[in-house]
C-alpha cells in the first residue's frame, strides 16, 4: 500500500518579491535640477562679464576679455543644446547688452559727430507676424530702422532678409534701401535674456526691454 507524501516546496506567498520600478523621476528630477543650476551659475558668470563693458565697445580693444566673453557664450549654449528658443517666447522687444557687431558699434561709438548720442539699440520680433526690426534710437526724436521679413529655420535658427530702412527724426523721415539678408541662432532664452550667434560669427547678447517698441 502505498504511503501519502507531503509537497516540499514552500509556499507562494514566502519566496515571492513584489516587483519595484526604477527609481527614474527622483534622477530625472536631480538632473533638471542640475542643469537649472548650471544655467543660473553661467547667466550670472556671463553677465558679469560683460556689465562694464559699454555695450561691446571696452571689448573690442580687450582680445582676453573677448575670449572670456565667447567663451562663456559657448558654455551657456552647451548646457541646454536642445532648446527651442524660435517659438513665441522669441518674440518681444530685446535690447542690447553686448555685441561683437562692428556696423552697430560704430554707431552707437561715433553718434556724437552727428551732435546726438545713442540710447537703447533694439531687435523687435514678431514670430507669428514673421517681422524683425533692427533699431537704434537716438533720444529724444531720433531712430534708424531695418525692417525685415524672417522665417523660422530650425528650433534655434531665424533666416531674414531686409526689406527697407528708415532714418527718422522729429519732423522727418528719410527711407534708405534694403541691403542684406542673413540668420542668426538663439542659443540661450529665458525670461530675462537672449544670446544669439549669427551667420558672420557675432555674438549679441540682449534682454527683455521694459517696454514695447513700435514704429
């Protein structure tokens, strides 16, 4: 007759180990943070480098400072190298901090010849208009304007082309022709600043003015 066994393995519920998923939001979170902090420490580090001097024109008999400042242009722009910056946030009234750009310099250098000074250089853009205006105003009357028809070429890349000028003062207004066509990349934006390269390899780095510009 034969005898009744007894199963030797153990229960279900005593080797089971519930499963746990990869702990992914907390690094995900730890490295968004990261590069909020490196973004923060880079803006800060470039703007100090470029607060004294004058717009661009301190840098332009300074070579070591000039590296400095591409340097640090080049470091904001390799932190965050996916960002799109030609969507609405590109549009706005954007003023001039710093510049490489020799034509923009000479003006803003030698407007005393001409018994005025310059006051805010501009780059107005209109993303959904697709319209760009370089402007450099001359207070209290004055202004010289580029108007220009733009397209987005890519997340960071604006082409534009120029289509008129205008050197207006209080009671007059003298309309020079379109001269030039080009691109420039975005390669930081936030909510304060912008810093763009463009197709010469100048650098313009710019903020948020306190107002809207218009015509």
């Amino acid at each position: 007759m034969g005898m009744a066994t007894t199963s030797s393995l153990p229960a279900i519920s005593n080797v089971f180990t519930p499963f746990s998923p990869p702990k992914t939001h907390r690094t995900l979170t730890t490295r968004s943070s990261l590069t909020s902090q490196s973004l923060t420490s880079a803006k800060s580090h470039l703007l100090h480098l470029i607060s004294d001097q004058n717009r661009g024109i301190a840098t332009q008999s300074d070579p070591q400072k000039l590296a400095q400042i591409t340097d640090a242009i080049d470091s904001i722009a390799s932190i965050n190298p996916d960002q799109i910056t030609t969507n609405n946030s590109l549009s706005g009234t954007w003023r001039l901090l710093w510049t490489t750009e020799k034509e923009q310099l000479f003006i803003i250098k030698n407007a005393g010849f001409f018994g005025t000074k310059a006051g805010d250089v501009l780059q107005v853009i209109d993303v959904e208009k697709r319209k760009l205006n370089n402007v450099i105003t001359f207070p209290p009357d004055g202004v010289f304007f580029v108007r220009s028809d733009m397209e987005i070429a890519s997340s960071q890349r604006v082409n534009f082309r120029f289509t008129s000028a205008v050197l207006r003062g209080k009671e007059w207004e003298f309309p020079l022709p379109p001269f030039g066509q080009g691109w420039f990349d975005s390669v930081y934006l936030d909510d304060d600043i912008r810093v763009a390269k463009d197709i010469r390899g100048d650098y313009l780095v710019v903020d948020r003015a306190p107002y809207q510009w218009k015509e």
